[in-house]
C-alpha cells in the first residue's frame, strides 16, 4: 500500500506491507522493519528494528480539518496530511494561493464578538488587531495575518461566533 | 468555640470543587455540589454526596448567583459553605449573606474580604502595619474621575505604570502603559473589563517595578488571634499577568529574608484580624527590596507546593478553623521547607495561536503517575468536552522532588507521559520553558515568559525533531493499512507499558 503524506509541511512518500510478521515500511526510498502493536484504536506501540529495537508510543487524533491527523509522541506533536485519494485537494497548491492572495481570519474558537476594529476598506498591517472576541472570560484580539486592505467584515459586535467562523476577510 | 459541620456546600467546580470535595471525604463532612447545564457530568458533580442544578452556563446565571446557592444551601440542609477561588471566593456579599443565613463560610470574615479586596485600601493597611508598598495612587479612580485627570496622576506617579482593577485579580482589567499617549485606549480596555469581569469599572495607577519577581506568603489564621506565615512561593512565571508556573521555594530567597517577608504578611494579616487562609503578595526587586502588592482573601490555585514541601493540608486547616480550633502547626517547621515543589497550569489554549482558548472534545487522555506526582483536575478523561464558559485550566500538575533540579526533571518526565489528545494544551509550552537555561539557573522575574516568547519569534512548540517526522509517518501509515485490513494487528496486540504499569500500581 502507497501513501503520499505531509508531515508538517513536508511531502512523503511511504510504502507499507506485512513481512515476517513485522511491517516493512519504506518512506521516501529508506527502508525500515517496524514491529507495531495496537494499543487501542488509535494508540500504537512502536519497536523500531533498525536502532537497537528503540520503542515508543504513538497517538493519533483528528484534528478537525478534513484530512489532517494530529501525531502525539513523546517529543511533542506532528501534523500529518494523507494526500492520497479524497484528501489530495489539501495539497501545497491550495495553500500557496491563499498566502499570496486574500485571506480570512476565523474565528480560532467558540466566543462573542466584543468589538470590530476595522471596517471594510481600512489598510491594515501584519499583526495589527482586528476584532476582539471574548471566550473563557478572556478578551482575545485577532490579528491581521498580513498587510493589506480589509475587504469585508463578515460579523457584528455582540454575535456569538462557532470555532471556524469567517469574521475578516483582508486583500 | 469549636462547633461542629455535618455538611458543606461548596460553590465552586471543576477541579478546585474536586479537591474540596476530597477534603471533606477525608474529614468525614457530606458533600453538596451545584451544577450549570454543561456541568451535568462533571466529575464534582458525581463525587459529591447531594448535587443541584443552578441555571445556565453563563457564571452569571449559576455560579454566581447567591440567592440559588443560599437556596442550595437550604434545601439540603448544608451548614457550611467552602466556595474555592474564582466565582464569588473574595465577594464579601457572598460572605455576608451566608453568616446572615447563619451558615459557616470557609474563608475569612466578610469585613475582612471587604478591606482586603479594595487594593487601595490593603495598601494603605499594609503601609498601617510598617510594610513597603509600590507607589501608587491612594484612591480607587471611579469611573467619574475624567481621562485627563487619570493622565495627570499618571504623570506624578511616573511611567511606566500599571492600570489595575480595585476590585480585581488574575490579571484581568490590568493594563502596562509606557507612555502617555498610550493611556486613553488602556484605560477603556481595563475599566472594560474591570466592570465585565467584576461589575466595578474604578481602576488604580502603580508605578511598574522592572524585572521583578513575584514572591507571596501563604497564611493561615485562626479564630483567637493566632497567624502562622508559611515558606514563600516564587510565582514570577507569568503570562498576560496569569500565573502558569509557580514554585516552593524560591530559588533566590535566603532563610534571613523569608524570615523578614513571612513577618511583613502575618503583621499586615494580624493588623486586620485575618482568619482562614490568605495568601500575600510582594514584589522582590533587583536589589532584594521587597513591596506588598495585594492580598488574596482565599485559598490559592498554587496552593498544593505549600502543601508539598511543609506536609500540611490547606483546606483541612481551612475546615477546622472553620470550626473554631486552633492552629496548632508549629511555625518554624511551616517556614523551612523540605525538598522543592513545582507546579504547571495546564491550560486548554493552543501556544502555537497566542494562547487561545481551545475548547472542545478530548478524544484521548493519560494522565501521569508515579512518584513526587500530585495532579488536581476537573476530571477531563476521553470523551469530556471542555466548556467555553469557564476558565480553561485542564489540570494542575505538581512535582516534588528532594531538589529544585530533580523536581524540574520529574516535571519534564510528567509532562512526558501527559497525553492529552483532541484539543491543543500548552504542555508544548512547558516542555520549552523548563528546558530554557535561565529558567533552569532561576534567573527569571515576572517579564520572563515575555522576553522568552519574543526571542523565540513565533518558532513552533510544536516542532519535533526529524526522526520524530518519520515515526509520525510509520504511525499514520500504520493506521492507513490496519484500517484496510483489520485482521492483520489482530490478538497479537499486546498492553503497552504504560497501561501494565498503571494496572501494577492500582493493585499495590
């Protein structure tokens, strides 16, 4: 079985197939013999044969974009996203376009839009405030993501906003 | 003197109504818990002996309303009231309106909370009782006194300055202003948030001590004029003003000057006739100098490193002063700590996203174990959404350890086995932080994390290392293929360590 991968922004190439009663897996053309185990459905425990049987434990978790995997290990956390198949439209393609041209702020979680500081029109600056949305008793100031000219302003003071909710758009 | 409670209700949630609940266990007292909508299942609700439901998510509409919890009280024949820190823990009206229900309130008297709670007031308290404050304005600036006049006592007291809130706490309605033509929009955004996260708009002007560290004495006084100080905590890793690492001892505070800042907080205690628990608060400058900054009229968050280096338990203390005993700990012994503790807040915030809340459904949990661990939480498990309502502390992790380095290490080793998956925490943030060679020398003060955070200009704390990449590949590949094929992991799916651990420790 193929799979094309991006490990935090790093396209990947790896094969993986029974052997032996181990996994062989080859990414990006080096080969490794992996015996794996399933601690729960999305907990696996790892022993790598290559450098003397070294072991860890991996976690997986969705992150709630389409596509996306979040990789718990003791070092800290990776993103991965299988490019194969239906989730190939995350690709660097979709990404490049959207740094160059307009982009949206979302909201990053579930709040109330306190106030609007800008109104369709403004230039703004990289990092210059946005909007104030209170969550958890704190008020958060978003942030312009680049310089440019705010296009439009898709929410009003006082409106509840959901995680992911376009509130700015800047061009 | 000594009365006897059969039954407390404690006005509170998440894991701070946990560890009172606990407490009462231990000292053979019913438990009454209360509950907002999204609170139905939460673990203080199933721990307590009685639960009621209280209203809506909003604070304002169940956890601070006292007229539903005076009714809780009533309804199941409580006869004390323990209400935690947060929520109504320092509002004298709780206080009073328990005594007047002739309730025990588990804190200090309502008189106390008033004055206390007023910082000019606790001010000029502290300077009464010989103690150095920072200087700063006498009066609380209501919201009638004009801009203009704000910006001339600005002036007087000389920038930089702090804009805080009279009625506040935790770093909300706190604002640093370094010049004059940066006041008029500080002063709106704190009065702002004064009046929302306290309903009183009126602020005070402190002149801001650079690089200071924040030390505070942990009290506790009795009912016959008894004050025991206890060793310091160093809390000088802030964020936004928001303690998240907190240790005991400070790594700078010789025996002599503990001495000098333990009798500076029981003689401020002592002047206004304090009983229960308190915590006060100084700042410690380049020089050594120490300045009162406030008192907490409540037990703290960072309250187990006191418990773990002096063997004492805070909220039993709590309770039986409560009830009239006397405090009968030795005082020397509370002001020499043995070994050093250290605790993280984990919040649910994402580091990567300048700490913003990250609400939502844990999908997988392990908490860590093992010794010199002690962790305090709202009992966030697999399948438990975090509430957007509250505040986002997941977790209170503590470490104990005989030395300040070992018990950074097992910090870090803790930190490790914490497996927290589904929402974004900011165990990233601490895995970096204890890393960080000043923070491990001590050299740190409360504009730390700041400096840190800007030096590190927006780097990842996510980030792993490339062999890491690599395993994350094998994993997602893994699951990939097993999904196809369900067979193949099959029986041979063997425990991890971790869970033949866990099992091993739970049949000891």
């Amino acid at each position: 079985m193929q799979l094309q991968i991006d490990v935090n922004g790093r396209p990947r190439t790896v094969d993986i197939e029974r052997k032996d009663g181990l996994y062989r897996v080859v990414i990006d053309g080096v080969e490794r013999m992996v015996d794996a185990a399933a601690v729960d459905g999305s907990t696996f425990s790892l022993i790598c044969l290559a450098d003397g049987r070294s072991s860890q434990e991996v976690g997986l978790s969705p992150t709630g974009l389409p596509g996306e995997i979040a990789v718990h290990m003791p070092s800290g956390v990776a993103s991965v996203r299988v490019l194969t198949g239906a989730a190939s439209r995350f690709g660097r393609g979709a990404g490049a376009a959207q740094a160059a041209g307009t982009q949206q702020v979302l909201a990053p979680m579930p709040g109330k839009v306190v106030k609007v500081l800008v109104k369709p029109g403004d230039e703004v600056k990289a990092r210059q405030g946005l909007i104030v949305v209170e969550a958890m008793k704190m008020e958060n100031e978003l942030r312009s993501p680049k310089d440019g000219r705010v296009r439009e302003v898709l929410v009003a003071e006082g409106a509840s906003v959901e995680a992911g909710r376009p509130l700015v758009v800047v061009e | 003197m000594h009365h006897t409670l059969t039954k407390v209700l404690v006005a509170n949630r998440g894991e701070i109504a946990v560890r009172i609940i606990r407490a009462c266990r231990e000292m053979n007292l019913r438990t009454v818990a209360v509950y907002s909508e999204c609170d139905r299942t939460a673990l203080h609700v199933r721990y307590a002996d009685e639960a009621y439901a209280i209203g809506a998510n909003a604070p304002r509409e169940s956890y601070l309303r006292i007229d539903k919890l005076l009714d809780v009280a009533r309804q199941s024949g409580a006869d004390a009231v323990h209400p935690g820190y947060g929520f109504l823990a320092e509002n004298a009206g709780f206080a009073r309106a328990c005594r007047d229900a002739g309730l025990t309130f588990i804190g200090p008297s309502p008189e106390a909370i008033d004055l206390m709670g007023s910082k000019t007031a606790a001010r000029a308290e502290a300077m009464a009782a010989g103690v150095p404050v920072v200087p700063g304005t006498k009066d609380p600036l209501g919201p009638d006194v004009a801009d203009a006049e704000v910006a001339r006592i600005a002036d007087e007291v000389g920038y930089p300055i702090l804009i805080k809130a009279v009625a506040g706490g935790g770093g909300k309605g706190m604002r640093t202003v370094t010049q004059a033509a940066d006041l008029p929009g500080a002063l709106r955004a704190a009065r702002s948030e004064a009046l929302s996260s306290f309903g009183d708009p009126a602020i005070y002007v402190e002149r801001r001590i650079m690089r200071p560290r924040h030390i505070e004495i942990q009290l506790l006084g009795d009912h016959h004029g008894t004050v025991v100080p206890f060793v310091e905590r160093e809390c000088s890793i802030q964020r936004r003003h928001q303690k998240v690492v907190e240790e005991s001892p400070s790594p700078v505070v010789t025996p002599e000057l503990r001495r000098r800042m333990a009798g500076a907080a029981a003689a401020v205690a002592r002047r206004v006739g304090y009983s229960n628990a308190g915590t006060i608060e100084f700042l410690l400058d380049e020089s050594g100098e120490f300045f009162f900054l406030e008192m907490n009229t409540r037990l703290q968050v960072e309250h187990p490193i006191t418990e773990l280096v002096t063997s004492t338990d805070l909220v039993h203390w709590q309770i039986r002063i409560a009830r009239g005993e006397r405090l009968d700990l030795d005082p020397g012994r509370m002001l020499s700590p043995v070994g050093h503790a250290i605790e993280c807040r984990i919040y649910a915030e994402d580091p990567d996203h300048d700490f913003l809340p990250s609400p939502g459904l844990v999908t997988a949990l392990r908490a860590p174990a093992g010794p010199g661990i002690r962790r305090d939480d709202g009992g966030a498990v697999a399948g438990v959404v975090v509430p957007v309502f509250y505040d986002p502390l997941l977790a209170k992790l503590a470490t104990w350890a005989e030395t300040r380095s070992m018990a950074i290490a097992r910090m870090a080793r803790a930190l490790d086995e914490y497996d927290v998956r589904g929402i974004k925490t900011t165990i990233p943030f601490f895995r970096w932080l204890l890393a960080d060679p000043d923070f491990l020398a001590g050299r740190i003060d409360t504009t730390f994390i700041d400096h840190a955070l800007a030096a590190r200009n927006g780097r990842p704390f996510l980030e792993v290392p490339e062999d890491a990449e690599d395993v994350a590949a094998v994993a997602v590949a893994l699951q990939a293929f097993t999904r196809k094929a369900p067979a193949a992991p099959g029986p041979a799916a063997p425990d991890s360590r971790w869970q033949r651990a866990a099992r091993t420790e739970a049949l000891r």
